[in-house]
C-alpha cells in the first residue's frame, strides 16, 4: 500500500507532483523553496478539493493509469470513463536552445481524446502567499492571467477560454495544449509549441539518458532514479534539493513535520556520488562551484549542513497556518531550524562531495591549489570537532552527543585531503592530514566500540544501536571483513531490521521512538551484507524493497514495516540514491551475461 502515488515532472529549475488522475497538486515557485502555487498535497481540501491544483476532469471517471514515456521525465497519464477516455502528457520544458539549456518555469499540459466522447472539465485553481490569496483574473481570445501579490502566471491554450475560465464541461473533440507560465506573451501557435517542446524535452532526456553508464539489471529502476536525482538539482546555482516536497509527515500524526526543499550538503554529496557513478558528471561540476562558493563564505570555518538552493544561510523555521497538512497531519512548515544545528558531519561531506573533481580526467573545469587551501580550512574545522558534541546526522533538537557518525566523517575529511594533496604534489600536506586522520581514527576505534553491545554505536562511550555506523565500509574507514564491522552489522540486523526495512536508530528521540523504518538505512544495510560476503540476502532485501517503490518507481523517505505505505518528503533523494548504490553493489557484471 501507498498513498504518495505520485509522479514528478521538473527541469532543474523547478518541479511538479502530478497525482494518479493527472491533477498538479504541487508545484513551488518560481523555485523548489518558492510559493506553492499548487499545494492541493497538502490543503486537505474535502469538498474543496481542487483549490490549490490543476484538474483535467473526465465526466464518469472509472479508473486511470500512469507511465513515464520511455526513458524521459514526461509523464502521461489515461483517464478512462463511461463515455471515452483522455491521456494527458505533462512534461517542463528542457532542452538546448540557442546554445544553451532551456529551462524556463514553464509546464506543458497537452490532452486528447483517445476513445469514445470524453466530456472534460479544466479547473485551474492557483494560489500565491502560502495558500492565502486568490488571483485576480485577467483573461485575452487564447491567455488567462492569474495575478499574485508578487507574481503572475499565465495561460496560454488553444482551448475555450470561457470554459477554462468558468469550468464549463465540454466535449473533448480534438486535442488542445495547455502552457502554464511566465505572464509573457507566446510567440507563435500554442499547439506547435506545445508539441515542439514536448518532443525536444523527450529526445533531451533520451539522450542523457543513453550516456549513463547502467548495471546490467535493474536498468529500469536505475535510470528512474537517475532522472529523478537529475530533477532535484537547481541548475542555476548548482544546489541539490532533499525532496521537494515539505511537511510530508514522516509518521502518521508524528508532528515529524520538516522542510526539505533545501540543499542538506550531506544529502548532497551522496546524490553527485551515485550520478557520478554512472557517469553523470555535470551535476557534480556545477555542485562544486556550489560548494566553493559556501565554503568561501563560511564565517570562522563554520559550516551549516543546510543552505538554501540560492546559498541563503537563514532559513527560519515558521508554520503555514492555511494549510491543515498531508491527510490533514499538519502542522505545514516553511524553512528549517537544522540551518542553526552544528552537525559535524557537514565537513567530510564538503570534502568527500568535491573530492573526485581532482582526480577526475573527464571534467572539464580544473581544481586546483586554491580549491585545495579553501577544502584545508574545512579540514581544521573538522579535526577540531571530531571528538565534539553535536546534533549528529539525524539532527536531533534536544540532545548533543559526540555521535560516531560525525567522527566518522570527520575522518574522511582528513583522509581525502591526503589523497587530495598527494595528487596535487603536495607532499607535506598529505602526510599532515594522514596524521590526523589516523589520529581520529584511533579516537572512533577506542571510543565507539561497545564490548557490551559487540558493536560500534551511536556515540563515543554510548550504548545504544544507529544504522548510520554502516558507513563506516562505505567510506572506507574499516575493511568490511573486519570482525568489528562484522559484528557491528549483526547487531544492528537484530535490533534495528524489520524483515527488508531498517530503522535509524534505537534510543528514543526528541518525538519518542520512531515508528516507520528509514529508507536508505536499508539500503545501507544492503550494502554492508554484500560487502562483508553475504550477497544473496542483499540481493533478495534489494529486491523487496524496489517492490515499495511506488507505480512510477519513485519513494518517499520512510517506509511503515507493517503495511508498507510511504511516509515522509517526497520525492527523497537519499532513497532514490539507495536504489542506484543497491543496483550497482549487486547487479550481475555485463562481462558474464553478455
């Protein structure tokens, strides 16, 4: 069971959630962290149910389905009814024009009547001030304007305009295009365009995706996840969102209620490993200037673990009051309160995020020494920290620990940087940041370890369980055959697994206990089976958990073990990550197939 049935359009620009009978019922802007024009996902509207979306109704609707078109973010979807049927084929343009990559705030909407006489309605129902104000119309022979307080957006169609605008029910005839965008002035025919765009956007994504570098199987999940992670980016500054959604609550009636249209730098970085992995090198070089540019910036050496996509450093935590919430479970929140956590992770997440740009012979800009000195200042932030109280990971409110998470990745600070150095020639260097991250390390191995609990935990001297621990492989911390690691990942199994899921940790929280299992937890438990040798678990886990996917591939950030419904912000790069990484670890090699 799941009920965040939904699918994604987006151009790296901004992004739409489309439900599973084709009504927009999200979409932020003019950015992911902007106004949500569309906010149906989270209004609970009852009777009212098409204020804050975009609605092409079919008159004695029976039952729908929804598909992707072939390797593309265009997404279509059949509405089938008494009298016929209609498809709806949604896309947000993107494509090179004029030598560059068009990507404007635009969405294309085209419907037509597949069988029989469908009768349609258009509802178009735009709100603006955080769902609190109603556009002012203003309308021309083939536009209608709907007016904000801070902007306006335009339609431009070849259908009636007296329909649209009074949501007249009318016989679907022929085809008609919708284009919902910028208040601008088209230039030229509203069907041509539409269709131009359309097919432009499709051999786009074709064409980026024909250069992924696949596993042999699950090719389908792979580049779903691909295009996905593709459309979390904001390609203007190079920022990766979290999800795009907020307030999708990560439990039912948990009040775990946050914002996650962000860039986390922790998220972050495993998004550009995984696209680089299959060899989408782009979004990690315009993340780099992201990431140069914040750490430039940084007061003292001090980073947060979140920043706005345009770079903004205050993303004050306040509640939308017009919205009851996802299924009415508010509260609705703007901003996030993590931006003021110290979570000492963030700087072996900097570094690992821009250390492949050195080494890397595909790329095309260069880092250098300067690069370098900038990453150093990271550095010494995060020798300093490593052995520090902090929020941890999973940013708890009310509680400071030294959590082994941090240390960890403090760690992997140092430890790239003597890579880093080494490459650039600079000798003194590596061996300076060998030392120290070999002094950490011998912190993390004489203080995490539990001999009671035969385990690395959560925290320096602590008792308790964390899946976050399983990085310690994956970042090459400890050889995955190390007996400590192995036990390690036997203990968390028993504690921490149910059946494929896993969840985060085991102490209670600032909420209590969780209650849902966290996805990439299990992704991670995943990889460390097939790393210390036991393959074939992983591959059956990997397996049940690509059949929680929703019907267009995608997941949310938690999972309920007992019923499978999806919970928390969608749709969530770090689990989106996880099929990637899980594909890859385990996918039979091209070599004994072909």
């Amino acid at each position: 069971m799941t009920s965040l049935d939904l699918g994604t359009i987006g151009n790296c620009s901004y992004a739409a959630l489309i439900d599973r009978v084709g009504r927009i019922v999200w979409c932020c802007l003019p950015r992911f962290d902007g106004d949500p024009v569309f906010n149906a996902l989270l209004r609970n509207n009852g009777d009212g149910h098409n204020d804050g979306a975009f609605t092409v109704e079919l008159e004695g609707l029976t039952h729908s389905d929804q598909y992707y078109e072939h390797n593309t973010a265009v997404l279509t979807t059949r509405l089938h009814g008494r009298d016929g049927s209609v498809e709806i084929t949604d896309c947000a343009p993107r494509f090179m024009w004029r030598d560059r990559m068009f990507r404007p705030q635009t969405l294309v909407r085209r419907v037509r009547p597949v069988s029989g006489t469908p009768r349609i309605t258009i509802r178009l129902r735009p709100e603006f001030g955080d769902g609190t104000v109603k556009p002012t119309l203003g309308r021309g022979s083939n536009h209608i304007r709907y007016a904000g307080p801070d902007f306006s957006v335009r339609l431009a169609t070849n259908a009636p305009v007296d329909y649209i605008v009074n949501e007249t029910r009318f016989n679907l005839a022929t085809p008609i295009d919708l284009i919902l965008g910028p208040d601008e002035t088209l230039d030229g025919n509203v069907g041509d365009i539409a269709r131009d765009f359309e097919e432009r956007t499709c051999n786009y994504w074709r064409d980026w995706v024909g250069r992924l570098a696949l596993p042999f199987e699950w090719q389908e999940a792979v580049i779903r996840a691909a295009i996905t992670l593709k459309l979390c980016t904001y390609e203007q500054t190079g920022a990766i969102v979290a999800a795009m959604t907020t307030s999708i609550p990560e439990a039912p009636n948990s009040g775990r209620n946050w914002d996650y249209r962000f860039c986390w730098l922790r998220d972050a970085f495993f998004v550009v490993r995984a696209l680089n992995s299959l060899g989408a090198i782009h979004t990690m070089e315009n993340y780099f200037r992201f990431l140069m540019d914040v750490v430039a910036d940084a007061d003292s050496g001090h980073l947060q673990p979140v920043y706005g996509v345009g770079r903004e450093a205050a993303l004050v935590e306040r509640p939308l009051e017009a919205f009851a919430g996802y299924r009415g479970m508010g509260p609705v929140r703007r901003g996030n309160q993590a931006y003021e956590h110290y979570q000492h992770d963030v700087y072996g997440n900097v570094i690992l995020g821009a250390a492949q740009i050195f080494f890397d012979r595909r790329i095309k800009m260069a880092a250098g020494l300067t690069d370098f000195r900038h990453l150093e200042a990271a550095g010494e932030q995060a020798f300093r920290l490593h052995d520090q109280p902090d929020a941890g990971m999973w940013e708890l409110r009310s509680r400071s620990r030294v959590h082994t998470s941090s240390s960890l990745m403090c760690w992997a600070a140092c430890d790239r940087l003597a890579h880093i150095a080494n490459q650039l020639g600079e000798r003194q260097r590596a061996g300076f940041w060998r030392e120290r991250a070999d002094i950490i390390k011998q912190r993390i191995l004489a203080e995490a370890w539990s001999d009671k609990r035969k385990a690395f935990v959560e925290s320096f001297g602590g008792e308790t369980l964390d899946a976050s621990v399983l990085l310690m492989a994956e970042v090459g911390f400890l050889d995955p055959r190390d007996p400590r690691f192995v036990s390690t990942v036997d203990q968390i199994e028993r504690t921490l697994a149910i059946g494929p899921h896993m969840m985060r940790y085991e102490a209670p929280d600032d909420f209590g206990k969780p209650e849902v299992a966290f996805n990439i937890c299990a992704f991670w438990r995943l990889d460390a089976l097939a790393r210390i040798g036991r393959h074939e678990e992983a591959r059956e886990i990997f397996e049940t958990l690509l059949a929680t996917r929703n019907p267009l591939g995608l997941l949310s950030e938690d999972t309920d073990p007992a019923s499978g419904e999806m919970w928390g912000n969608f749709p969530q790069t770090y689990s989106m990550v996880g099929i990637i990484n899980g594909a890859r670890r385990l996918s039979k090699p091209w070599e004994s197939v072909v």
